[in-house]
C-alpha cells in the first residue's frame, strides 16, 4: 500500500530517474495497491468475456 500520487504545480510525472518514474506523494493522502506485475492478458479476456455475457 502507497499513498496515491498528487500532480504538484511543477509536476514530476515525466522525470525518469535511476529506470523508474518519480511521483508527487504525501504520506497523509489516501492509500492504494501498487502493482508490481499484472497479468493484463487474462485480466483483458475476463473483462470481454463479462461484456459479452451481459
């Protein structure tokens, strides 16, 4: 769990630093799940197999 990420008035989003995105975060702000890997194949066939059954 992280704390979701902010755009900042100068935002950071596009500074790639040491292979990875730096993000804006406060350590107040509401939490999330990181992913660090996804299987978005099967999470995609799932998703059109739900649409189609509707």
């Amino acid at each position: 769990m992280v704390p979701t990420p902010y755009i900042e008035s100068n935002p950071r989003y596009d500074i790639f630093h040491d292979g990875h995105y730096q993000y804006a975060f406060n350590q107040s702000r509401p939490l999330m799940h990181h992913v660090y890997q996804i299987d978005r194949d099967l999470i995609w066939e799932d998703l059109v197999k739900k649409l189609t059954q509707a």
